[in-house]
C-alpha cells in the first residue's frame, strides 16, 4: 500500500493507442517494461497526461488491470471525477486488481479554502481506508491550493499519503511544507510534477523524488540517482543534457503529442495516437524535436551515459 515513506520516481504513464483510436495493449506491456527497466519505482496511470478523460469505464479497469498485472512495481491509479460515485467505484476496483494508491484531483469550481478542504474531507470519507495521492495542479485544475489548506487536508485526513506537487512555480511551498513537517505537523511524500523541469531545485527543497512523465523517462531516475549519492554537479551535468527537451515538451497543448512521438521513435509504444481531441505535430516540429533528440544523444554520450533506445 502507498504510504508518506514513498520515493523516487513514480512515471505518469501515458496511454497507448491504435492508428484507429483503440486502446494498443501490447504498447501498453511494453510501455511498462521500459518504464521500469529506466528507473521507475512506481508508476501512476490514467492521470491528466494518460488521457484518462477520453476513456470510457470499461477501458480505464482494463488498464488499470492489465498494467497491474504487468508491473513489478507500486500503481497509483488517477480516479479524479467530478462526483465521488465514479471516483469511488473506480478507486475500488483499481484496489481490488492490486493498485497501492489512488490521486485526486480538486475539480476546477472550487474557489475558497474552506470548499477545497471540504471536498478533500469528502473525499477520504468515500474512499474510506484507500490511500491516495492529492495532486496540486493549478496550471490545469484553476484550483489554488495554499500550503495552509494542504497541512490543514493532512491534518484532517490520515489516507492523505502523498502530494504530487506541480505548482508552478511552487518551490517555496515544498519549503513550507518541509518547515511544517519539522516542526511536528504530519509528515507526508511530496513527488513532484511538471515534467521534471525544476526536479533539482524541488529535491533540494525537500521532495522526496518525482511523479512525472517525459518522453525519456531515465532522466528522472539519473538525475535522482546521482543527487541521492550526494554528485549535485553530475545531477545537473546530467538534467541540462536533458533540459532542452524537457524545455520543448513543456508546451500546453502540444506537450503529449511530443511525449508520445519520442516515445515511439524510441519503440517504447508502437504509435504515437493521440485520441481525439488531440494535437498534432507539424513537420516543422518533427523536425525540431529530432534535432533536439540528436544533441540530446551526443551531450549524454560526453556523460558516459547510454541512450535507451
């Protein structure tokens, strides 16, 4: 079960699809080997980023149980909803095929402190003894979550285990939070978003590693890996190798349909479908994120460090 001493990198997976918008399951078990085999001590599945919104019940437990039944590690599984009997019913069949967690996500009509901190009270009461994830993502939910109203959540609620932090720019809320924390407030798992653009500042402030997708998901655990061993100079040698990337994934609108491209170039998934509504790549882009992939190649190289491919 997902508990507040969880770290590390647990990937956002992204959801495989067909040419035709089908759900691509043996994209999916490859999907979850090279994940794992690049570092991932978890993974987290149907978040904002897995396109969780564009699938109908039945396929999300059919991945939820066909990841699970794959993976070697930890599942948090994203069960947002704007009611709680959705999010209820999925977050206890993902439980019962074997998930460790489940992440929520404010709806975006809350506005005041008091209605954030209630909807979270609500939400552990209908989860009941499932662990889950409270991921602060203002950029999408519109919802401001201030340290305050999170310690004030933790306080309240004991299956609240983990923050997936991705405010932006948040850093100085992982501050507060730690400070809290040492000062005897409940301690919880803080993983980090936002595509693992400011990891390095974020685990110096006092995150306990990252929960994130990128198109070259070992830069996560490379970059952690060498910070955990105390290198800070190789952790950043290595994170600016893969800066210029992460900086081009970045973009809103267009992030995925670059993920999900880097990703099939690599063969982790077979086709890089977005379902519909989804963005598309100009050749202007390919072109671009080619480039960017070739010097991304050399400069790790300098590091000597194997691309995966």
């Amino acid at each position: 079960m997902l508990d507040k001493k969880a770290k590390g990198v647990f990937t956002i997976a992204a959801t495989p699809f067909l040419p035709d918008g089908a759900l691509d399951f043996d994209s999916l078990d490859r999907m979850v080997d090279a994940y794992i085999e690049r570092g991932a001590t978890g993974l987290t599945i149907l978040g904002m980023m897995g396109e969780a919104g564009k699938l109908e019940a039945d396929e999300s437990i059919a991945v939820v149980r066909k990841v699970i039944s794959r993976s070697r590690v930890p599942v948090v599984v994203g069960v947002s909803s704007p009611g709680f009997a959705a999010m209820t019913a999925l977050a206890k069949q993902s439980m019962d095929a074997g998930a460790a967690g489940v992440m929520v996500a404010p709806p975006g009509n809350l506005r005041t402190d008091a209605q954030i901190i209630a909807y979270f009270q609500n939400t552990a009461e209908f989860l009941g003894d499932i662990p889950f994830v409270l991921q602060d993502f203002p950029l999408a939910t519109s919802v401001q979550i201030s340290p305050s109203v999170i310690l004030k959540i933790v306080e309240d609620c004991p299956t609240c285990v983990m923050l997936k932090h991705e405010d932006w720019p948040g850093l100085e809320k992982i501050t507060a939070l730690r400070r809290a924390s040492d000062a005897g407030s409940r301690r919880i798992s803080i993983l980090c978003g936002n595509g693992g653009m400011y990891l390095l500042e974020e685990m110096l402030r006092g995150a306990d590693g990252a929960m994130t997708g990128f198109g070259y998901p070992e830069m996560m655990a490379r970059v952690i890996d060498a910070f955990t061993a105390g290198d800070l100079n190789r952790a950043r040698d290595i994170f600016d190798a893969y800066m210029p990337m992460v900086r081009y994934e970045a973009q809103p609108g267009l992030g995925l349909a670059i993920r999900k491209y880097t990703l099939a170039k690599q063969g982790v998934i077979a086709h890089p479908t977005l379902r519909k509504p989804g963005a598309a790549l100009s050749a202007e882009s390919i072109s671009e994120i080619d480039a960017i992939a070739a010097r991304q190649e050399r400069r790790l190289e300098d590091l000597g460090l194997k691309p995966f491919s």
